[in-house]
C-alpha cells in the first residue's frame, strides 16, 4: 500500500481547485493548469483538503493513486511557486542565444540550431553559456530541458556539451598504447 498516497494535500487559500470526474484544474490569478488523471483514482476535495483513494483496493491501485497525489501535488507547487532549471554549455565557441521566444544554439555544427520554446515556458540568457528555463508544468518544463539538452549531450572525454546546472560528469581517461 502506498504511503504517499494516503498523505492528503492541504489546498492553499489562493488556488482555486475544480475536479470534474478525472479532471483537475487548478488556477491562481492568471496562470491555469489542467490534467488527466487515471480513472482507477477517486479524487474528493473536502474542505480545502484533496484524498486519493483507489477504486480498487489492491496493490496496483495504491500505486496509482500515489502517483496521482504527486502530479496534484507538483501541479500546487507549479501554480503557487513555480519550476526552473539552469543549463550549462560547456565548450569553446558554443553559445546560447534567446530572441522571440526562439533559442538559437551555436553548438559546433556548421548552422545554427533554432528551438522555438513551448508557450508556458520561459527562457533567459544569463550569459553566453548558461540559460535558465522557468515554467509552472514540471513536465514540459523537464521535457524542453532534455530536448535542448539532447542536440549536445555532454561527452565523457573531455565533458564538452549541455549539460544541467546539477549534473556530475564522470570524465574518462584517454585512451593508452
């Protein structure tokens, strides 16, 4: 049974929460999130606190509803505070650039590589080789870092590429005779 998903979520004063079936919207001021949930998962918001239960009361069903406890819970965090994440361009001539919400990579191949970043998403330049990504969904937010991530991963030789602000690369040693 999953211990997560009997911890109830204590809804904020500010955020304005609508289940409808397996629908969940939250809002605050102007920034909405919405999302699909399993329909193995009772949802109940009573007095701005949300349960999870399982419809069926086996394993698989608590594993369930511990995961929809968590995308609710991260989709609260998202609307209240917010997502960021910091990449890092590590090597000579490589640079970041943001115009119009268009990124444009100059990462050692003969053109620049153009990424439009997603609406919800927002990017900043602090220099030449660090951009931090801002967004209220975890998801897209995580998935626009790993597709930018992904033109340049970092390499275990001499640890050129993009990597995240957190990440620890393991440098190899060259190859001997």
């Amino acid at each position: 049974m999953s211990r997560i998903a009997k911890k109830l979520i204590i809804i904020p004063d500010n955020i304005k929460i609508i289940v409808n079936k397996q629908v969940v919207s939250l809002s605050n001021n102007n920034k909405i999130l919405v999302n699909t949930f399993s329909k193995d998962v009772n949802i109940i918001v009573n007095n701005n606190k949300i349960f999870f239960k399982p419809k069926i009361k086996c394993k698989n069903g608590w594993a369930q509803a511990g995961t929809v406890r968590s995308l609710v819970n991260s989709m609260i965090i998202g609307i209240t505070k917010g997502f960021k994440k910091k990449l890092i361009l590590f090597g000579i001539g490589y640079k970041f650039s943001i115009e119009n919400n268009i990124l444009h990579l100059m990462i050692g191949f003969s053109h620049t590589i153009l990424y439009t970043i997603p609406n919800g998403i927002t990017g900043k330049c602090l220099n030449q080789n660090e951009i931090i990504l801002k967004g209220i969904n975890k998801q897209l937010l995580g998935q626009v870092a790993a597709d930018i991530r992904s033109y340049r991963p970092p390499e275990p030789y001499k640890g050129k590429g993009i990597r995240y602000d957190d990440e620890i690369i393991k440098i190899k040693e060259t190859k001997k005779k």
